[in-house]
C-alpha cells in the first residue's frame, strides 16, 4: 500500500516518526518533492485565498500526491502538550484540504491532541489501523518511530562564523528552502551563523514564559518567546530573525510580545507571502547584517 | 478605582449597569468610531485583528480620562482572542498608563481559585452590600437580554414595516438613550418603553421581505462600526435580518454547554461539515450556515476580520454547503481600511441575486414554467 506524506507543515519537525512509522507498518512511504514555484502554485489554485503561505503549500503538496498515493497521511493536529493548543488553522486543516481540493483519495486523520505516550499510542492505533490490523504490530512500530525521532536533531548551530542570527519562527518557515528562500545560505555568504531556536532547552524556555501574565495556550508561540528571550538574555545570537508568515495571527501577537520584552536587542521579522520578493528580501537581510556589523565594532553601547 | 470595560455591542450596556449597581466610577466609552480605531489602530501591532485594535483604541481613551481597571473576557485558545489582555497590558504599560487588568477567564482554565480571587477585587471595591451585588449582576444580565431582544426585534420588524425606517429610527433613539441613564432601573424602564413602542410599529404582515443570516466572527457581527453597520443597511434597503450570536446568547451558551444545552441544533449541524472546534466561533458559522435554508433564510452573510484564523476555515467549508443546502453565501471580511463603497456594491448585488432567485422560484413553480431553466450559478458567489 502506497501512503502519501506532504512534505509541508509539521512535516519539518516530525518527518523521521512518520517515515519510520509508516515503513514499519509495511507501507511504501510517498513523499511529495521539496517545495518549488509548481506546488506553490498548486496549492495557490486550491487554498482559500486568506489562509497563509505554509497552508497554501501544503495544499500543494496533497494536490502533488493525491494521484500517486493509495491514502495520504494527514493526522489532525490539535494540540502537542496537554491542554494546550497549536494554531487553529490545524484543527481545520482536514476541513480545509477535503473541502478544496478534488478527488482526494482517503485521508489518515486521526486527530493528535498530545504527544505523551499515552495519547500519542491512542493515534497510532487508530491511524496504524487503515495499514495494519495486528495491534502488537502497531504498537511496534510506534516504539521504533519514537525512538527515531527521539535520536533526531532538529536544527543546527553554526559555529566559526563572527557573527551569529538566531533563526525563530514555525518550523515550516525556517526549514523550508522554498518558503525562506534559503536564508541560511544568505547569511552564510554575509558571515554570520546561524542558529535555530531549538538549540534552547525547554526548561529555560519555561522560565522565560512564567513572566508572561498569561502563559500562552499555544506551544510553539510559546517556544517562540521563551527561547527569543533567553538568547537575547544570555547574548546567545548577536540579532534574532524571526520568520513570519503573513496573516498568521501567533506571529501578530508573539513578535510584539517579544519585541516589547528584549528591548533593543536586535530584531527582525521578515513577512513571507506568495508575492514576496526576493530582492527586497536581501536588501533587509544586508541591512540587518550591515548593523548588526556595525553594532559589534563600535560596542554595544552605541545602539 | 474607575472601571472601563471596551464596547463589544451590548456588553458596554450591561458592563455599565453592573458598574452602577456596584456603585463603582467608571468611564463609559463611546461608541465605536473612526477615533477610536485611529487610536487602537495606531498602537497596536500591525497584523492583528480588527476587534483588538477597536478594544485597545476604547481603553486608551478611557484611560486619557482617568480609567484605571480594565474588564476584558478571555479565554484559553485556540483564538487570539485569548491574547488580548497581555497584549493591551503590555501596550498600556508602554504609553505610560498604571492600570489593572480584571480578566473574565472561564474557571475551568484559570483554576478556581484565580477565578475567584479575580471576582474577589472586583467585588471588593463595591461599597455596597453582598445582596445588592447579587441583585446587579442580575439586573445587568437582564439588560443585555432585553437589548439583545429589541435588536433582534427591530432587525427583523424592519422588513414589514408600513413606514420605512421607523424601526431603525427607534433602534438609534434607544441606543443613545440607554447610554446616558444613571441607574439600572432608568435603564431597564427605557428599554421596556423601547420595547412597546417596537412592537406597535405598524407592520404590514402581507409583504414578503428577503430574509438574511448574518454569521461570522462575534466581534465583528455585535459591534456595528466594525461591520460598517451592515444590519442597518439591510434594514434601509427593506430586508429582515437574523443574527444568532450576541452577548446574551454567548452567556447561555457558555453555562448551558456543560450540562449539553445551548445551541445544540446549531452543533449538531455542523457535525458534517466540521467535526472539530476550530477555536473562536467558527463551528457556529458553519452550523449556522447549515441550518439557514431551513429556518426560511433566503441568504447568509458571513463577517469577520481579515486575518482570523477560525473563520478562514468556515469560509473554506461553506461553498460546500451552499452547494449541498441550495442557499447562497457569501463572505465579507473588514479591517480597518474597508472602502465602504465597495462593501454596499456587494450588499447590493447580493440582495440583487436573492431577489433575482426568488423571482426564478415562483416563476419555476408556475404550470407554464419554461423548460430550459438556467440553473443559479452557485459556485463563486
């Protein structure tokens, strides 16, 4: 059996669980090419027009696959920690592919409100399910695919550059090449390193939270703040770049926190939308770097 | 302590009721206008939604006047909405204002312990007794239900009336009266006046007046200036509207809900079409939506704020019921820089295309229908 996996969304932070899980299960995995202008367009044809630019290449990311596959692996994220929530978006987004795009073959949609083991086994059963009757398999091939995931790392760390940037944003802007139009390689060739806002363990991203008077009910805005705070504290990174979706409503509200809590501390958010430019795009990138290089020369104080 | 509480249609209403019940100082804000969302609009951050910035432009201004304890609703997610507060906090604290924050956060989120200690500042400020406290709280849930009621009443009398504009007449005299009363009691007499005159507007049953849903985003559908007084319009141009969220509907819902109450149809309508909550009121939109063609409805407008997270996926789901439901929808989405030219050219075709459709019908029904009857386009409306 032939299962279908986007390589969009939470696919950046969950590939290797899925890929392990479905293999295991005995299934033939597809996965739909690293994003590029055609599956952008695709998912722009499809894809009501006020969602974001990760929803609408995920859109074209289904459309890529819906012919190639047998039944396509789109769990329904709700929640990733207990009581807490991801994007709204994500609740609906089965709603969203199922409703807009045409001659879909069956969807694995077995909705995700955790990732502790309990909950998490509860999914696999149900969505193991559609490929595999035996539960002791299932359960197998759930524990080979926590474990693989659990060896993964997720983000890098660069080091021997003179310069660093902290890299913050969803994980479906900062690992997408496409989407951010390769702005590792960008600020590489600018000197400077970049770092990923994984590299931030949760516990100090806690910390940083329990000054908030209302812990935030989203995980990853949450991760968001904490670790943008914790690198601005410590000097991790000398400038934070945080990449934004247009119209996503956690970046509306998670960049004025943070930016109302580092003070001056370096800070940038890049919107991305289909219709971003990419000179235009460079020209903030050099700016940004320009005085982050100029900021370091002639001291901090001077900023 | 002086209390201001923002202008979420009738809230403002029952909010200033309980304050003069608890005989507590507050600052009643203005209605909502171009003012206040240049304010809220120039503070706040750039992406979020309209009804935050209209939130924020209302507390800033009652704070040049001398506010200093904020009421706001919360909630945990997964909308913005939830947010808010610590946004405006924040916002407040930066431009110089000491001010406090009574959040109205559901118990089961906070804890009950919070949610009392909450109650607990609010209540302590009131100088008068524990029954009389009681008793405002009731009167304000009283006053939100009967303005909710004479809106309701008005929106739709507007579509039978025999003297045209009389109900939006009374509508405005109404709402400007209830807002300069100086006691709970003046303020229920006013509207229990309001509410006989309504009624004896002369109605003319015999007409047959297109009937429109409005659904959407809460904010947006309650607070007339954020929807560029779409329910007013409709009522000029002689259609009856119908709106199922407002503030005293949110109240039952929220305590019936538990005990599987409330809105159970609405729910239970959308279960096809959206199997999941998706933060905000967007099940309800959708539920709505479903129900419409069946509660006579000729068409359903959905409103909400250009970037809310919820209403993008009910506006995905609905050409699939306008399909399935034969009724046509269609959406408007406002901020703050909606050309309201353009906002009453769609009114207009839209209330056109109803027309235009119940012609069809009755002349589809006729013995000498023509045979070729083109089909109503439903798709792309």
């Amino acid at each position: 059996m032939k299962i279908g996996l986007p390589r969009g969304l939470m696919y950046a932070k969950y590939h290797t669980f899925a890929k392990t899980f479905l293999e295991e299960l005995g299934a033939e995995v597809v996965v739909s090419p690293p994003t590029n202008k055609k599956i952008l367009d695709r998912g722009v044809r499809c894809c009501v027009d006020e969602a974001c630019l990760p929803m609408k290449i995920f859109h074209g990311h289904v459309d890529w696959l819906k012919d190639r596959c047998d039944a396509l692996l789109t769990p329904r994220l709700i929640g990733v920690r207990d009581k807490e929530y991801i994007c709204p978006m994500f609740c609906g987004l089965i709603e969203l592919i199922s409703n807009n795009i045409p001659d879909l073959p069956p969807l694995i949609d077995a909705p995700v409100t955790s990732l502790e083991y309990g909950k998490l086994i509860k999914w696999a059963k149900q969505a193991g399910g559609f490929i595999q009757k035996d539960d002791t398999k299932i359960a197998l091939a759930f524990d080979r695919a926590r474990k693989a995931q659990q060896m993964e790392q997720i983000g890098y760390n660069e080091a021997g550059y003179p310069l660093k940037i902290a890299l913050v944003g969803h994980v479906y802007n900062i690992y997408d090449q496409f989407i951010n139009m390769n702005v590792k390689k960008k600020l590489n060739e600018l000197g400077i390193g970049v770092m990923t806002y994984q590299q931030v363990d949760r516990g100090d991203i806690d910390a940083q939270i329990q000054t908030l008077f209302k812990k935030p009910f989203w995980t990853f805005a949450g991760e968001y703040y904490g670790a943008s705070v914790y690198i601005s504290k410590k000097g991790l990174a000398d400038g934070i770049l945080y990449l934004s979706s247009f119209s996503c409503g956690i970046d509306s509200v998670m960049t004025e926190l943070i930016q109302s809590e580092i003070g001056d501390f370096p800070f940038m958010v890049l919107k991305l939308d289909e219709h971003t430019g990419e000179a235009g795009f460079d020209t903030r990138i050099e700016a940004f770097s320009d005085m982050l290089k100029r900021r370091c020369e002639f001291g901090r104080h001077l900023s | 302590m002086v209390v201001t509480f923002p202008n979420m249609g009738n809230v403002a209403i029952a909010a200033k009721t309980l304050c003069q019940g608890l005989a507590l100082p507050y600052v009643m804000p203005e209605t909502n206008n171009s003012k206040t969302l240049a304010v809220g609009s120039y503070y706040a951050p750039e992406e979020i939604c309209l009804p935050f910035k209209l939130i924020l432009g209302n507390f800033i201004l009652a704070a040049r006047q001398g506010a200093d304890t904020m009421w706001i609703t919360g909630s945990c997610g997964p909308c913005r909405f939830g947010e808010y507060c610590e946004l405006a906090m924040r916002t407040l604290k930066k431009l110089g204002y000491r001010t406090d924050f009574v959040v109205a956060d559901l118990s089961s989120d906070v804890g009950v312990k919070e949610f009392i200690r909450r109650i607990g500042t609010v209540a302590a400020a009131s100088p008068v007794h524990p029954v009389e406290k009681l008793r405002a709280l009731r009167l304000a849930y009283q006053v939100v239900e009967l303005c909710d009621r004479l809106d309701a009443k008005a929106y739709e009398r507007a579509g039978y009336e025999v003297h045209k504009g009389e109900c939006r007449r009374l509508l405005h005299e109404y709402k400007t009266k209830v807002r300069k009363t100086e006691s709970p009691e003046e303020t229920m007499e006013v509207l229990q006046d309001y509410g006989r005159r309504l009624d004896a507007v002369p109605a003319d049953k015999s007409k047959n007046p297109l009937n429109v849903s409005i659904i959407g985003e809460i904010f947006t559908i309650i607070d007339p200036f954020s929807n560029l007084y779409i329910e007013e319009k409709l009522m000029g141009y002689g259609v009856s509207s119908k709106r199922m969220l407002s503030p005293s509907w949110w109240v039952k819902n929220m305590i019936g809900k538990p005990f599987r109450l409330g809105s159970r149809d609405v729910y239970k309508a959308s279960d096809p079409y959206l199997k999941y909550s998706v933060g905000g009121h967007g099940k309800e939109c959708v539920g709505e939506a479903a129900l419409a063609k069946a509660q006579g409805m000729d068409g359903a407008i959905q409103v909400f704020p250009l970037g809310c997270m919820p209403e993008v996926v009910a506006k995905s789901i609905l050409p699939v019921i306008q399909e399935d439901k034969g009724i046509p929808i269609m959406t408007l989405i406002v901020d703050e820089v909606t050309g309201e030219a353009g906002y009453i050219t769609r009114i207009e075709a839209f209330l056109d295309l109803l027309k235009g459709r119940r012609n069809q019908n009755q002349k589809a029904s006729h013995p000498r229908a023509a045979l070729n009857m083109r089909q109503f386009p439903s798709k792309g409306v």
